[in-house]
C-alpha cells in the first residue's frame, strides 16, 4: 500500500461487529481525515471511512 508509510496505527481490531479503538493520546486525530481498516495478517484491505 502507497500510504502506509504516512498511516499511524491506533490499535487492533479483534472483531467486526460493534468495535471502538480508542485514540492515543499521542496521535493528534484533525492531523488525519480517514480511517482504514486494514488486515496486517493477510495483507488486506478491510474497509474505510472518511471523518470530521
């Protein structure tokens, strides 16, 4: 992926359904417009979302 070197992880995902990470006081979230979910296992993209 082109971006991942610009990407910051937040923290892991262990499920689809109904899931909240919460944001390090250390990642500043008005530096960043979207969120990816993506799979570090296989390799994938799961899904995004643009905020704010």
């Amino acid at each position: 992926m082109r971006f991942k070197p610009r990407m910051v992880q937040v923290g892991e995902v262990k499920t689809f359904e109904n899931f909240v990470i919460p944001v390090p006081e250390t990642i500043d979230p008005a530096a960043f417009n979207t969120i990816i979910v993506w799979c570090e296992s296989f390799g994938e993209f799961i899904t995004a979302a643009s905020y704010q």
